[in-house]
C-alpha cells in the first residue's frame, strides 16, 4: 500500500522516506501528487497538528497519509519552543538564525536539559486513525556543532553521546532521533 508523507519540508521528507523505506513502506510526498495547499497548524499539541495535515492531505489525496508534528522541548524555558518550534523567534529566521535565538535565550543558563519530541499521525481513507511518539532526550549545548540534519540539530547533544544530531550520518541520527523512534513505533503498529 502506498502512503502519502503529509509534510513539506525537505529535511522531514529526507528523514521519514528513509526510515520508512527501511520499514518496507512505499511513501509519496505531497509534491509528487500535485497537492499544494496550506495547512494551518493551530492545535496546541504536536498530536493536533499532525492529526490537522495528515487529515487535510488524506482528504485530497485518498490515501494513507502520515504527518509528523515535532519540536524542541527546553526544560530551563518551561518547554519551549514546543509546537513552535518552526517559527520560534520569528518566521523570517533561518534555521542557524533560529538556533541562534534559543541559544542567546539560554545565556547564563546552567540547567540544559532538553528533549525533542515527535508524534506521527496516519490517516486513511475510511476513518482509520494511528498515531504513535517518540522522544530524544539531551542537552542543549553553547555553541553549535555540525553540518548534518535541520533544525536545532547542531546544538542538541542527545544523551550518552558525544556528537550533536547534527554530527551524525543520517542513519546513526535516525536510530537515536525522535521521528526515528516515533516511525519504527508507528512500523510496528502496522504491523499488529
């Protein structure tokens, strides 16, 4: 069976085609349907947004679509960025621009626990609903490291290692990451 990948961004894509090719999923994008449309993200959890365009694009498309919602949990900035995590400190900013916003709001800060958090959502055609979360659990680091990944991978060192995301070959960041995890839980639910 075919599944639609409900988001538009490049990084996104990039990570969920390959974990789910590994998982033995065919998965289109959006683009390659011809489906552009905006998707307002107005739900106040990373479940209601994924749930808001994994509805929207299975709507046109009348396929199985999965769409993520993920952010950047910050423990010292009471969670944020959260949901806002795309837009967090201004739409215009680039992602290093955006980087360097949290790391400028985490001046002087000595507590630097973080984690990312993921949810994916597939709907189908007939109703069908499956979601399932994943999380990575780190630290936010002063300054950023590496070229790889998106995002605020350059200044989030997960847990047990010794290399920001952004330091990491796809393959090793999609084993510790949490849309990686969120992914092989949703595989295995497919399965079931």
């Amino acid at each position: 069976m075919r599944y639609v990948i409900a988001t538009a961004n490049p990084g996104k894509i990039s990570e969920m085609r390959a974990i789910l090719s590994q998982l033995g999923i065919e998965a289109v994008t959006r683009e390659e349907l011809g489906i552009d449309i905006e998707i307002e993200e107005t739900g106040s959890t990373f479940l209601e947004n994924a749930m808001l365009k994994a509805g929207a694009v299975c709507a046109i498309a009348r396929l199985p679509a999965i769409a993520d919602d993920s952010g950047l949990a910050v423990d010292a900035l009471g969670g944020e960025p959260g949901v806002y995590s795309s837009s967090y400190g201004g739409d215009h900013l680039s992602n290093s621009e955006r980087c360097s916003y949290l790391l400028k709001k985490m001046e002087n800060v000595e507590q630097r626990e973080a984690k990312f958090v993921c949810t994916i959502v597939c709907v189908y055609p007939d109703g069908g609903k499956l979601s399932a979360a994943g999380e990575c659990h780190g630290r936010i680091l002063v300054a950023p490291r590496g070229e790889n990944g998106f995002g605020y991978d350059p200044v989030f060192l997960p847990d047990g290692m010794d290399r920001t995301l952004a330091e990491l070959p796809s393959e090793e960041k999609n084993e510790v990451s949490h849309r990686g995890k969120a992914l092989r839980a949703f595989a295995r639910m497919l399965s079931d």
